[in-house]
C-alpha cells in the first residue's frame, strides 16, 4: 500500500538531451540512489506546473514531485508491503 509523506527532499540528477532524470535522492539525511525511473508525467496544479516521477531505490517504489515554479522537490509517496 502506499503510505502518503508529503515532505521536502533533496533530488541530484542530470540532463540527457533536454531531460532531466533523478540520479539521488536526500531525505532525513539519508542517500536513495534511484535505479530506474518508472515514469514521468507532467501537469497542473491550478496555475502551478508540477512534474511527477515514479521511481524506484533498491525493492522501494517512490513518488516524486517537482514544483516548476518554485523549483522544490517533495516526497509525495511511498510504497509498503
């Protein structure tokens, strides 16, 4: 089931041709290498342009959120057995 977070967190990646992909994840100071990104989907919260991965560290699913505006990242959710 997921369990909702809903916090800041620190986000390392790269560009590849125009893209950025999520390469680390910092959260209560703790390193989350992402092994594969799951997929991405851009969209709109009222006037506020979010992007969206679902990504996965080790055997953990992650979901998270980029704020285009302010340009902060959140740990929306995660998934547990």
């Amino acid at each position: 089931m997921y369990q909702t977070i809903g916090e800041n967190i620190a986000i390392i990646g790269i560009y590849d041709h125009g893209y950025f992909k999520p390469k680390k994840m910092q959260w209560h100071k703790q390193i989350f290498p992402i092994d594969q990104i799951c997929s991405t989907h851009d969209f709109k919260d009222g006037a506020v342009k979010k992007r969206r991965f679902s990504v996965m560290s080790g055997s953990t699913l992650y979901l998270i959120e980029f704020n285009r505006d302010l340009e902060t990242w959140i740990l929306q959710q995660l998934w547990v057995e």
